[in-house]
C-alpha cells in the first residue's frame, strides 16, 4: 500500500497535496477505489480510499483518523555541520529518518565550508523518509544556527543529556573521550554533536563540554560526518 504525506488529517473528503497527488495519479496510476496510507508525521495516520482523480487532483475519503501516540517519542538529536557536498547531508537526514532520528540541529562551526540552508529541500528528504520506512513521527528539522548561539536558540538541550564526537587524541583541560557505543547505553534520549570535514575547533569542542556534553569517539576509524551520524545512529539505544 502507498503511502502519502497529508500535513492535516481529517474524517472526511480530503484533497491529496498536489505534489502527492501527481504521484500517485501519474506515475502509480491511482485509480477510484484504490486504497492509500496517509500519514501527518505528528503521529496521526489513516486508510484512505481515492474517489476521484484528474491530472492533477486526486481527492480520497477518510473514514477515520488513527492516533498512534499523543507525544513525539524521545530519541537522539542530531546538531551537526551540513557538509560542502549538499548531497552527502541530504543522504544524512534520509538515513538519520530511517534509523529514528528525533531532530536535527543544522550548525555552522568555525570550519564549515558550506553555509546554504536550504530547509524546503531538506524537508522534503525527511517527508520521502518518512514515507519510506512508515514513520508517524517525521524527525523535527530546526533552523540553522551557529554553534555559538546553539544554547541560546534551543535552551532545551540544558535538560538533555549530550555528546560531542571529536578525532582529537586529547584536548588540554577536558575528559579524555569514551566510546559513543558504551556511553550511550540505557539511555532514551540524548543529543550528539557531530563537526564538518575539518572537526570541531578545541575551542568549540571546549565550550560544549562546559555545557555539559561529554566527548565521545566512533571508533578507531576517521569517519566522514554523515558516516558518523548515521554509524551513531544505528547504534542509538541497540545495545541496553
């Protein structure tokens, strides 16, 4: 059964978003009678029969809107520096989708070689995700910030557990790093700061330690950003 993302679900005769629509009409050739999965990604989600359709409309009848959960479930929160290849960090956010990621926090460090927000694209790489491995909950994509303004836009991330993943042996005046693998065991929620291509300044890595984030390694091997965001995704809360 396909699924379709509908941002507002009701009971009732419901017009397909018109992206939405041609795809199921013109390449999935939708025909009345059909059935079709909607999801909100607010957790809401619903079977739905098509009753008509043209080139470009497709309109479908919802006899009743389940509620999977009234909360977004806790996860890992990813904060981490789009990187120059705009498709590698797309490939991220499609990946994180599907591994369960609950957020991502776009930042830009001290070397970030790439500065372009382009949240309309990107959300519709987490939407094609969510559709993709039947998500209720699209992940969250906040604006991007500078990491030195990350605490004053998201406060909340006070109240959360954190990490920072560095490939510095040592940095003078912090705690030597632990494994992501062991650090990250039993715990439901937390968020992970990953840096671009060039790593986190020790400055920076500094400043979120005093925040509270505890420095974290991937392993032995050197990892290119979106491999270190989905390789600590994958292993987010699989080894309690």
């Amino acid at each position: 059964m396909h699924t379709c993302f509908v941002p507002e679900l009701a009971v009732g005769l419901v017009a397909l978003p018109e992206e939405e629509a041609q795809h199921v009409v013109r390449v999935l050739r939708t025909k009345p009678g059909d059935v079709l999965r909607l999801v909100d990604g607010e957790g809401r989600w619903a079977e739905a029969m098509v009753v008509g359709t043209n080139r470009k409309a497709c309109q479908v009848r919802i006899d009743q809107v389940f509620i999977e959960s009234e909360t977004r479930p806790g996860g890992l929160v990813l904060v981490v520096a789009p990187t120059k290849s705009m498709d590698r960090f797309e490939w991220l956010l499609e990946k994180g989708t599907e591994l369960g990621v609950e957020a991502f926090i776009p930042v830009w460090t001290e070397r970030s070689e790439r500065r372009i927000e382009k949240p309309d694209r990107w959300e519709k790489v987490l939407v094609a995700a969510t559709k993709q491995c039947y998500r209720f909950w699209k992940p969250k994509l906040h604006a991007a910030v500078a990491l030195s303004d990350m605490w004053t836009d998201h406060p909340w991330l006070q109240e959360c557990q954190g990490a920072v993943a560095h490939c510095m042996s040592s940095i003078s005046d912090i705690p030597s790093r632990v494994a992501w693998s062991d650090w990250q065991t039993s715990r439901s929620r937390a968020w992970l700061a990953i840096g671009p291509e060039g790593d986190f300044s020790e400055e920076e890595v500094r400043t979120m330690v005093l925040r509270g984030a505890t420095p974290v390694h991937l392993g032995e091997l050197r990892l290119r950003t979106e491999t270190a965001g989905m390789s600590a995704a994958a292993q987010f809360g699989r080894f309690a």
